[in-house]
C-alpha cells in the first residue's frame, strides 16, 4: 500500500495547474487520456483551510497529495474548526466519503464526512477523492482514476490492466 500511496503522491505532483490535474491526477500510474469533470465552483484565492476530526493523518496525507500537485490552490490545516473553509469528520457510510463539491460561498462552511472501520491506506486514497470533491472535482468513470466513484470494501485497491503495481 505504500507504494501505491508514493505512486499517487508523484502522479499529484506532475500537475501544474488546476486544469492539468483535472486531466491527469490518478492514484496509482495510469495513462493522461481520462478526464475529471469540474462539477463545482472554484475557490477563490490560493488557499483553503481545513479543519480534521476524524482520520487526522490521512486527511493531512491527502491534503498533501493535492499540495504537491500543484493544482494552484493549497490546502492548510488549521486548529481553529470555526476558521476552516471546510472540515473533516465522521459520518459517512464505513469506509466511504462524502463531500459538498467545489466552493460554496463565503457563508457556507464545506464539509467533508469520511466512514469509520477502514484501514490508514485506504482512507488516504478516499481522504485524496473527497478532497478532490473539495477542489470542485466531480467523478470520472475510469476505475484507476482517484475520481473515480466506485467503492472497495475489501480496503484493497484492485490493480488495473496497464499497471506494474
């Protein structure tokens, strides 16, 4: 699982811009041809700030994950769950996400729930696509697409046909 999640982090970080990762952000290696549909309004500025009760550590890795592609806007964690953009908690179904989409307004606080009883690995892959959700990303019907919005419940990502992994 680490590999996969050291694949995600350098497939996130080759994209430049929020419109390239809209192509080109996957989890694991897969080919540019798929794209994300921007389904939700863009934030404005440069940052958005998080707030992170549930799944700490893979809310932060998939923050980060997002960061270090360079999508033109970064996410920041704060400690101050008033000031957040958006917060992180418990509350979906077990081991999957929920997320409003894009930004919401300046009177509106986003929100991400995320579902008890996964293991770490895999909440962080669904900590990156409900961020992604975040950012105004909507699903993409490529399974090895990180947008994508099927479901696992094994807490195993299954490997797709072009990949090494």
């Amino acid at each position: 699982m680490a590999a996969i999640h050291e694949a995600a982090a350098a497939v996130l970080r080759r994209s430049r811009s929020l419109a390239l990762a809209t192509a080109t952000v996957f989890a694991v290696a897969a080919p540019a041809a798929h794209a994300y549909q921007l389904e939700g309004p863009r934030w404005p500025g440069t940052t958005i700030t998080y707030y992170a009760s549930a799944y700490r550590k893979a809310t932060v890795l998939g923050a980060n994950n997002w960061n270090n592609a360079n999508v033109g806007v970064q996410f920041v964690r704060t400690s101050s769950k008033q000031a957040a953009d958006f917060v992180v908690t418990y509350g979906a179904p077990q081991c999957e996400g929920e997320s409003l989409v894009g930004y919401q307004g300046p009177f509106t606080q986003s929100w991400t729930h995320l579902g008890r009883g996964c293991d770490r690995n895999f909440m962080i892959l669904t900590a990156t696509h409900e961020l992604g959700h975040i950012l105004g990303l909507g699903h993409t019907k490529h399974k090895c697409a990180r947008m994508d919005s099927s479901v696992d419940l094994s807490g195993t990502p299954s490997h797709c046909s072009h990949h090494s992994l």
